[in-house]
C-alpha cells in the first residue's frame, strides 16, 4: 500500500491520507508521526490494521459520546456527524453499534421526547414531518405517540390551536377575511387539521 498524497484539511493538525490513489481516512500529524507515514512511502498492512480497527474506532467512538454529552441525536443525525468527519464505513458502523448497545441512541426514546416538547405549538402531522426528515421511521414515530397517548399525554389539538389564536392576539369576531387566511395558512403549517383550524377561526 503506497501512501500517494497526505493533505491537510480545515482543521489544524489534521490530514487525509491518500492510498494508492485513493482516499483511506484522516489522521493528526502526531499519529503520522508515530506511525511513519510519509508521502511515496509504503504503510505496512500492520499499520494499516491499527488504523482501521484500533485508531479511528476507537476516535469515533469518543466523538460520538461528546456529541452526545450536548444534546441527543437520532441515528441518523450521528452517523451523518460522523460522515462529516471522514470516519471510514467500518468504523461508523462499529461507533454506532457501541452507543446504541449502552442506550446512548433510541429513537424511540428521541421521539417521545421530541413530541412531548412540541404538543403544544405544532400538529401531529407537522411533528412527524420533522422527525421524519430526522430519520425516525414512521413506525417508530407512530409508536411513540401511542406510548404518549397510553401515559395520558395525548394532544389536544383544540386547546393548542387555541393557545396559539390567543398567544397571536386573534379574535374572531374583529378579524377580517385577510387576518383569518393568514392565520389558516399559519396554523396548517403547523401540521393542524384544517377542518378543526378553520373551524376554531369563526
């Protein structure tokens, strides 16, 4: 395996490694260093072997965890950080395994939660929409709304739409077609029944 190019990329001390031609994975100066690699210089299958199932797991690994320590991610959202950060396949699919095995991600505990925080302000079909586009399947989303509905947390769309009307100082009897249209477009937006909306709008 002959390391072709080693460039440097936007953040300091960090380098992709090119192999034959081809990209294989980013590596700090200090592992360079360590593991002596050089541009036209051969890298042993040794080397190459701690790389792969040594360094960069065990890196993604740690990223995965810090990432998580701020906020919690879908699946979906984790492996893409980790995609930004050039980890090999391998070693996303082995990151991603070692949290999901401590319960570090679940999605359908990112659901429950992600729906519990926005019964209020948003329609179920808008809130789906959005954990959807997460990469929570639908299975999973209508699961976790079952569970919500079964501990007494189910929404009332009415009162919420309500709340809105109020929180928006909307009053039916002063608004004009122009001023209903508006609000009708704004609460649908927010995944809210229309038949129900333009009802609470009269």
């Amino acid at each position: 395996m002959l390391v072709t190019q080693i460039a440097g990329t936007s953040s300091k001390g960090r380098f992709r490694v090119y192999i034959d031609g081809q990209f294989a994975f980013v590596l700090y100066r200090g592992e360079l260093r360590s593991l002596h690699i050089e541009e036209g210089r051969e890298l042993s299958e040794e080397s190459y072997r701690q790389i792969m199932t040594q360094i960069l797991p065990r890196r993604a690994k740690l990223r995965s965890m810090n990432l998580l320590q701020s906020r919690d991610y879908t699946e979906r959202q984790l492996r893409s950080k980790l995609e930004q950060g050039e980890y090999p396949e391998s070693c996303i699919e082995e990151a991603l395994a070692y949290v999901i095995s401590c319960g570090y991600i679940d999605d359908r505990r990112y659901a429950g939660n992600y729906i519990e925080g926005r019964l209020q302000t948003k329609g179920r079909a808008q809130i789906e929409a959005e954990l959807m586009r997460k990469g929570v399947a639908k299975d999973v989303i209508r699961e976790a709304f079952e569970e919500l509905e079964q501990a007494g947390l189910a929404q009332d769309e009415t009162a919420a739409i309500r709340a809105l009307l109020e929180k928006r100082r909307y009053c039916a009897d002063t608004a004009d077609e122009k001023e209903k249209r508006r609000m009708y477009g704004y609460l649908c937006r927010r995944g809210f029944s229309p038949e129900r909306v333009m009802r609470l709008l009269s």
